[in-house]
C-alpha cells in the first residue's frame, strides 16, 4: 500500500502493460496500489491530469540533445527515441495524443526538435513545421502499431505482416530531406 | 426502419457525428436504424468490419489525381483533402487509424499519394515513405484536433488556442520539400 506520485504513475504503466487504456480508470489504480480512489486525487484533480503526468514521464526518459552532435543526426535519434520510448509502454502514444490535446501535459519534445533544427538555419515557422512532422509522424505510426499489437494480443487477429520500424525510417529519411533542403537554402542566402 | 449497408454507415455517421466513437456500438447503431443488432451482422460479421468500411466510405470522398496537375501540387490537395474529409466527421481520424490497424480497411489513399510521387520520379522506398508521411501527420494531427474538440464539448475545457490549420500547412511543407529533393536527385542523375 503506497500512494505517492510515482508509485501511481508506476502503478499506470503496469495497468498499460498488462491490460490496455482502456482498463486504466482511477477505480482501477487506487485498488492496485491498495488505497480509496479518493486517497489519488490529492495527487491528481482528475483522470486528465494524471494521464498528462504519465505522457510526460513516459517522454522525460529520451536524452537531451548535445551541442556536440550533428543537427541532422540528432533529429533522427530524437524521433527514433520518441518511438522507442512509446513502443516500451503499450497503449502510450494514444496517452501522449490526448495528454498534448488536454493542453495538461507539456509538449517539451517538440521544443526540442524546434531548437535542434534552429541550429541548421531552419527558421522558426520551418522548425515549429519539422517538429510538427516528426512528432505525428511518430504519434500516428506508433498509436496504428500499439493498436495492431492490442488486437494481436487478444486473439482478435494474427500478425499483419507490416514492419513498422521500416515503414517509420522511410518517412523519417524523407522528412529529414525537407530539413536538410530548407537547411541549405537559408545557408546559401 | 432502414438496413442497408449504406443505411448502417450513415446512422455510424449520425453518432459520430452527434456523440463520439467510444458511443458508436452495434447495439446503438441497432436502435438508430429501428432494428434488432443480429440484422446488422448480415452485413457485418463484427464491428472491426463495420469501422473497415465506414473509414473506406469516408476516404472515398477524396477525388483521385489528375495526370493533368504537377505531382507536387497534387500531392499537397490530395493531404489537405484527406485532412478535410476527416475534419468533417467527428473522431474519424481515429476510426480510420484502428482500420488500418486492423487490416480491414484499404490503404488505397496510401497507394494513391505513392502513385503521384513516382510521378516525381522518387524511388518506390521513398515514395512509400512520403505517402505514410503524410497520412501519419494528417491522421496523427487529426486524431489530437478531434479529441481536444470532443474536450471542448463536453465542457472539460476551453479553447486551446491552438490553429491545427498552421500546425498542418507547416508540417506538410517540410514533408513536400523533402519529396521535391529526392525528386531533385533523382532527375539529375
């Protein structure tokens, strides 16, 4: 029996890895962690935020870019991060769509691919569009493949035959090509 | 008291469109259309079937490419309809995203935008890629715009302040830059 903020969002990621979001009700939570529903929302005033709490833990765990590393190559190991780290928790990229939709939850990783992409000359609104491009390019693929796996897991079907991973690196690879061509623009004017 | 396969997608409609998918059961879908749920399965063995097809009868509104208008023109109308044609119908871009998922549901909007990119002379791998580029930010983007406007009817919040339009228009010029310079290379060569 233990309530604090992480043991609840601890307690969130299980639900999701054993069950789906749909299981994960604030009913749900307070019986795995063994307290009164009521006992969560001095935590969290509602089911919204505290599934905006757990896309931004979810996202906190991708690594910062260095300054040391080429912009382009740390774009693609954001994004390929940003997969990784939502393939590691089923359900997760629907929870990071409505946690951005609720306006709960910080969309910190977009400000990264901004500022990361400002260091290859992309101008504001080119960096805002790329992060845009990454980020549902990365939520969209990711939400089809956890639902895919949901329907696998529960017998509703067999394997679809897709790769994912591969579907993802060719969209990525040509995104990346629209920022290295507005790269090159803003460096040769 | 109507039940036809259209009948049935146009009531799937009406409660999407006056409530929300997570409302849009066989049961209901029933009681609309003054029918017992065992005559639905006549034309659908199950609802992942029903979603199958109504997500195929709301892309089939795109109209197809003309051989007539630039294949970059053409690629950029057929992501602004696409992202139209799920604008207008309330959680669609989710009913279309668990089609795919499921394996149901044609993907022909897919091989459409593919089809137009070999038009520009990208290999088949990067006008794959190109073409789940842009459905994944348009169904990506769509999905977070329909679940942050079913927040703000149901009264859990106001208006976020963001333009979903901007967000788009931005992130598909990106994508678009990244087909013209593939489309660069390869005509050099």
């Amino acid at each position: 029996m233990s309530n604090t903020r992480s043991d609840i969002l601890a307690a969130a990621r299980g639900i999701l890895a054993e069950h789906s979001l749909a299981d994960l009700t604030m009913r749900r939570l307070a019986a795995d962690l063994g307290v009164r529903p009521n006992a969560l929302y001095w935590h969290f005033p509602n089911k919204q935020t505290m599934l905006a709490a757990l896309a931004e833990d979810i996202l906190a765990s991708i690594p910062g870019p260095s300054p040391d590393i080429d912009w382009l190559t740390e774009l693609h190991r954001l994004a390929t991060d940003l997969r990784a780290v939502l393939l590691a928790v089923p359900d997760s990229a629907e929870v990071v769509s409505s946690a951005w939709a609720s306006g709960l939850a910080d969309r910190s990783i977009e400000k990264t691919i901004a500022d990361v992409a400002a260091r290859g000359q992309l101008s504001a609104q080119a960096s805002s569009g790329l992060a845009t491009a990454i980020c549902q390019l990365t939520i969209g693929l990711t939400i089809e493949e956890q639902t895919r796996t949901q329907m696998e897991r529960l017998g509703v079907t067999g394997s679809s035959g897709r790769v994912f991973s591969a579907e993802f690196d060719d969209a990525l690879d040509i995104i990346l090509d629209g920022a290295r061509a507005r790269s090159e623009i803003n460096t040769v004017a």
